[in-house]
C-alpha cells in the first residue's frame, strides 16, 4: 500500500489558498455598501482637489441647471392644463 504525504512546502500553499477562499465566499451585508448616493459622492470629488474635479462640478451644475429647466416646464405644463 502506497502512502501519499503533502511536503512541507505545499502545506503553507494550501493553507493560504484555504484561508483566502474563505475569506472571499462571505456574502457581503448591506451594511458593507457605500451609503451615499451618486450625488453625494460626485460632491466630494468636485470639492477635491483631484484631477477632473473641475469637470465634475461642471457637469453637477449642467445636471441642475436642467433639473431646474425641466421643473420650470412642468410646472408651465400643468398650469396651462387646469
């Protein structure tokens, strides 16, 4: 009968390999999602002083200034309907 033995050097492999499958099959929690929404992580990079910070302000004020356009025509809208 043949007896099979793992050397010591594969033994800390698979110990590794083991340990970091593991670690990585959790299932993650809502508690591990970032809680800010687009807005506010677009906020935080625009104060920044990040490369493109600038280019994000600008599109954060391009996004409001047509959500204000488009609240102005809405409320138009409603107002000539009634």
């Amino acid at each position: 009968m043949r007896r099979y033995t793992i050397s010591r050097a594969v033994r800390p492999l698979m110990l590794a390999l083991l340990t970091t499958g593991v670690a990585c099959s959790q299932p993650k929690t809502p508690a591990d999602a970032p809680a800010q929404t687009q807005r506010q992580r677009d906020s935080v990079i625009g104060a920044s002083s990040l490369p493109g910070a600038a280019g994000v302000r600008g599109a954060m004020s391009a996004r409001d200034s047509a959500a204000a356009r488009k609240a102005r025509l809405d409320s138009i809208a409603r107002d000539t309907t009634s």
